[in-house]
C-alpha cells in the first residue's frame, strides 16, 4: 500500500470486482471507455485472474483515507522493463468526480512510477471526445503527443485517440513545482 496527501492505493483484491464491474458497466463510463463492452461477472473474474498473475499489466485501488474506501483505480498497461515505459490508465469513479482526486491521484501515481519503479516515460491514450479526461491529464503533467486517427468507434462515428505522455525529465520540474 503507498499512500500521498490524504489518498493512497493498493493491490485491487477480489472483494473490489463488483464495485469496478458496476462502474465500469456505467452508461457514460462505459463509453469513454477504450472498450465500451459491459462486464457479466464471469468475465470480470477472468479479468481479476489475469492482472493478478501479471505483473506487467496491473490493476490499483485508489483509496481516501481509508483502504476500503475505493475512489477509482488505475492501471499499468504494457510494462516495459527494458525500455522503462508503461501506459497508464485511470478512472475516479462516478461520486467523487470533481474534487480534486483525479490531480492528486495522478501526482502520487507518477511519484510512484517514476521514483520507485524507475520508469523513464509514462503513455496515456485518450478519445477526443472525452474533454475532461484530456483536460484533467494535462492539468496532471501529460503533453499531447500526437494521436491515432479514427481508432475508436463511438456514437455512431470513429474519433482520433489522443496519445499523451510524461518523461522523468517532465516529472522532475512538475515535483519541484509542486512539491512532490
């Protein structure tokens, strides 16, 4: 468990399925989703099986104050021990939107990545129909990059996937500023 501020994270446990297959099968999640299929319960512990036995793609728990208190989560997608890098994906969920978790959650992963795991560089990818999540990440310290053009299908359209990223270089002046 890493705690920062007033929030922290830990392993996600099979007590936690339910609470992320019932955000995650959430209309407007579900679409600002990279895939917006919905979850039964005999898929999602599939799921809790495979990121529990790999450690290059892992799931988090965000938590405020308390560990069984879960906000969101985040995820290591595509470890890569060799190159330093991993993408990185977050959702806070639904009722503690707005509140500054998304920013703190997002300084305290990048503490975490960079300063622990020694990761060189950290990838995010995002639609860009999903303003929050692209403001929110570059408010964080993401830099849009570049994107996929029309990769993803949604509301009857395919939208470019906005690719941003962070460098330990970036971090280093972000936890200066911030204190970190």
């Amino acid at each position: 468990m890493i705690t920062f501020k007033d929030i922290g994270f830990r392993s996600v446990e099979r007590s936690d399925v339910d609470l992320i297959r019932d955000e995650h099968n959430r209309e407007p999640i579900l679409l600002m989703l990279r895939d917006p299929s919905i979850v039964n319960e005999t898929m999602q512990n599939k799921w809790f099986e495979s990121i529990t036995a790999s450690r290059n793609n892992t799931v988090f728990i965000i938590f405020h104050k308390d560990p069984a208190k879960a906000i969101g989560v985040w995820k290591l997608q595509g470890l890569d021990d060799v190159n330093r890098c991993t993408e990185l994906g977050m959702d806070i969920f639904s009722g503690y939107r707005g509140k500054g978790f998304g920013l703190k959650s997002f300084h305290m992963i990048f503490k975490y990545l960079f300063e622990s795991l020694n990761i060189h560089t950290v990838y995010a990818k995002v639609g860009e129909y999903n303003e929050v999540s692209l403001a929110a990440a570059q408010k964080a310290g993401f830099r849009i990059n570049g994107k996929i053009r029309e990769s993803l299908f949604r509301k009857g359209r395919y939208w470019d996937n906005i690719v941003l990223d962070i460098t330990l270089d970036d971090y280093k002046i972000l936890a200066k500023k911030h204190k970190l």
